[in-house]
C-alpha cells in the first residue's frame, strides 16, 4: 500500500511539472500571393500557457508591378481569431514582404485552416493556409 501511494503522488509531482511545446508552419498560396503562419505554443499542467505568432505575405511580382500600390489591407483568421491590418503608401514600397507577430494568441490546432484575404489597389484574392506535415 506504501508503494502504492508513493507511485500516485510522483505521478502526480511529475504531471504537474509537465509542459507541452507545439509548433506548427502553415503555408498557402493564391495567384498574387503566398503566405506563412508560424505558430509556437507552450501548454503548461497549471494554465500558464504562452503562444505567439508570426506571419508573412510576400508578394510574388515584382516591385516595379507594385509601384502604384496606394493601400494593402490583409486578413487572416482561424475559428477564433482575426487580425486585419492596413497599410498606406505616399511612396512606392520598398518591399514585397508585409509582416506580423503577436505574443499572447490563442492556441491554434495542428489541423486548423487559416482563411487569408488579401486587398491591394482594385485587386482582391482570397486563399487558405494549411499545415502539410501533420
């Protein structure tokens, strides 16, 4: 029976010093446009979890193509996250690559679907990003 209990507790002394790392690349692309989410999650017994993210939208022409960019506004979103963001030009960009990242998100499933619309001039492309290795 001593052992027996000696057993439980370390079992649960060892769970509740336990921490699970996720990390996750999801990739996507539309005519216009590719796209990269890279997601780190910390899942810790005691609910200390930490996430953050990064994404890219790169695009594929040329900077020359993009010279008469006034405004590009972006969306991406999973089943309960959205971020928008916008951004305007007095001057044509100096790059094709538009960035973001966050501490402090929500977790976000191996498997999840990231919706990405994309707004440019008179332009609009929608496109999905998935993780390919599951």
């Amino acid at each position: 029976m001593k052992k027996l209990v000696v057993l439980l507790v370390t079992m649960i002394l060892l769970t509740a010093c336990s921490e699970t790392t996720n990390g996750y690349t999801f990739n996507g692309e539309s005519e216009h446009w590719e796209a990269v989410y890279s997601y780190i999650g910390k899942v810790k017994w005691r609910g200390e979890d930490t996430d953050s993210y990064e994404f890219k939208l790169h695009y594929k022409g040329s900077l020359e193509e993009m010279s008469s960019l006034q405004k590009i506004e972006y969306t991406f979103e999973t089943f309960d996250m959205r971020v928008y963001e916008s951004q305007e030009f007095t001057e044509p960009p100096s790059t094709l690559t538009f960035s973001g990242s966050s501490k402090g998100g929500g977790e976000i499933a191996k498997d999840a679907v990231i919706k990405v619309n994309v707004k440019w001039n008179d332009f609009e492309e929608s496109f999905e990003l998935h993780n390919y290795s599951k």
